[in-house]
C-alpha cells in the first residue's frame, strides 16, 4: 500500500515538474517581426535578372511547443534599378538608371509581386540565445512584369515557400536573424539573402 502511495506521489511530482517546465519553456509564445532581403530572380528558367530584387517580409508567429511553430506573413517585392552617377566639372552630381538590358531577356524593366505566407517553422537550439531554424509552407502569390508601364505578364496562385537561417534572442524578448527564402511563383521565382528583427511576447 505504501508503495502504491509513494509511486503515485512520484508520479503526481514528476506531472506536475513536467507541466512546469513546459510552461516557463512557452511563457512567451508569441511573436512579430519583418525582414528586408534581397536577391535575384528567374522567370521562365531565365537567369537573366538585371540588377536582382529586394523584398519586405512582415509576421507572426505563435510557438506550439519548443521546437515548432506556426508562422504567417506577408511578402511584399520589386526589382533593383542599378545607377550610373557622375560629377561634372562644377561638382554636381548627376545619377540616371544604368538598366539598358531589359530583365529576363523578354523586354521587361519593372518587376512587382505579393506573398501571403502560412508555414510550419522549425527551431533547433544551439546555445540558450542561439538557434537554428527552417521553414516550409505555402505562399498565396500575385506579380505583375511590365514594360513601360504596360503589363506584358501577370500570373497568381499557390506557390511553395521555403526558408532557413539562424537567430539570436535576448531576454527581454527582441530578436534578430540573417537567413536564405525561396518563394516559388510559377514562371517566376526568388531567391533571397536576408536580415531581420522580431520581439517575443
């Protein structure tokens, strides 16, 4: 009977630690943040990209258990103009876009697009402030390729995100990242270096 008593004491002792660890582990699940990144991108396999991308990434995230969370976003992007400048003999400066090729060898010189995000993260810790992390998911996507401001392609749809990098979080909370994304848009596609902050709560 004791031991029946003692094991079931053990038992509650050992529920109840679990429970509390668990639960100081999650005590911040929440977070947001945004990146800036850029990069080039392909569209119908044409590597001929002009002067590459840049793109804005905002999100959330809500951690399910200590190495896995679900995260969404919003990805916002545009080409690069490359610049030419020059200073005259009465020390002006003069600056003019330097993009004579048009980007991916079909005559296009402005390039927009949107990414609506849902993806699963996963962390793998290196040290109490470091990790590790990657991403999959699925991204809702629109872009629109002009020339002159005529639209000369346009497609949406769904389209598979992947991402991974490293961070580092202080203990008040604010984080920051440096990672690789790839967003893949039917004929178009990106890939990104980029850096970022995010604040857990």
């Amino acid at each position: 009977m004791a031991t029946k008593i003692s094991l079931s004491l053990l038992l509650a002792v050992t529920s109840i630690s679990s429970l509390n660890l668990l639960a100081n582990t999650l005590q911040k699940p929440y977070s947001f943040g945004a990146h800036i990144a850029s990069g080039g991108a392909e569209f119908n396999g044409s590597e001929a990209d002009g002067d590459g991308v840049v793109q804005v990434y905002g999100f959330y995230n809500y951690d399910f258990t200590q190495n896995f969370a679900i995260q969404v976003g919003l990805n916002v992007g545009v080409d690069v103009d490359e610049w030419d400048c020059y200073e005259d003999r009465h020390d002006d400066w003069h600056c003019t876009t330097a993009n004579h090729d048009s980007l991916f060898g079909v005559g296009v010189d402005d390039v927009e697009y949107s990414n609506l995000v849902a993806a699963i993260k996963g962390v793998l810790p290196l040290t109490n402030r470091n990790s590790l992390y990657g991403k999959v998911g699925a991204q809702f996507y629109e872009y629109e390729l002009r020339s002159n401001r005529h639209l000369l392609f346009e497609g949406d749809g769904v389209g598979l995100y992947l991402a991974l990098g490293w961070q580092y979080e202080w203990d008040m909370g604010l984080g920051m990242s440096a990672g690789f994304e790839r967003y893949e848009m039917g004929s178009l596609e990106t890939t990104a270096a980029n850096v970022g902050i995010s604040y857990n709560f």
